[in-house]
C-alpha cells in the first residue's frame, strides 16, 4: 500500500478503509497521504464539494495548482486571479468593478 500511496499523483481527497487491526498501516500510510492530498477520510467517501467559506481542499498537483490557495470553496476563486496595479488611471477608465 506504501507503494501505492507513494506513486499516485496530487488528489483532493484519500481514503483509507480499515478496521481495528490496520492501524499501524494506516499510520504508517498517513504521511505519505498528507503530501498527496488536502483531504484525508477513513472508511468513508468524501462527500461532494460545495462552494463556500467552510470547503476548503489543498493539496499537490493537480489537485491545486497553487500551494497558498485552496482548490475548492469561496476562496478556490485565488487560484485564476492575477493581481493588477492600476496606477493613475482615472476613475472613468478603470473596469466598472474597481471604479
């Protein structure tokens, strides 16, 4: 499993199913998870994503292209934005939403 982990690529969400005598897989497999995924379950299913302030997944590529934004949820809109300085254009030529 540790070489499975080890060879997937950057996911939203992982999920471990278990019982009681997996532990210490699952420990063993937890670090090796938490660099592939934003999300870590244990014998369940993520759920689907909502956008919103609570939803937020990290993550590697290509779960997030962006390590300082989250992938999913209200603040998932950082990862398209690309800051712009406008610097003394007038009020009536700046794009209606700044102006």
């Amino acid at each position: 499993m540790q070489a499975i982990a080890r060879a997937l690529e950057g996911q939203l969400t992982c999920t471990i199913h278990m019982d009681g005598g997996d532990a210490a897989d699952a420990r063993s497999l937890l670090p090796i998870l938490e660099r592939k995924a934003g999300r870590i379950l244990a014998n369940g299913f993520p759920t689907g994503v909502e956008v919103c302030d609570t939803m937020v997944h990290g993550g590697p590529y290509p779960a997030s292209t962006n390590f300082g934004a989250t992938s999913v949820g209200t603040m998932s809109i950082r990862r398209f934005l690309r800051p712009v300085c406008y610097q003394n254009i007038p009020a009536d030529v700046l794009p209606v939403d700044i102006a």
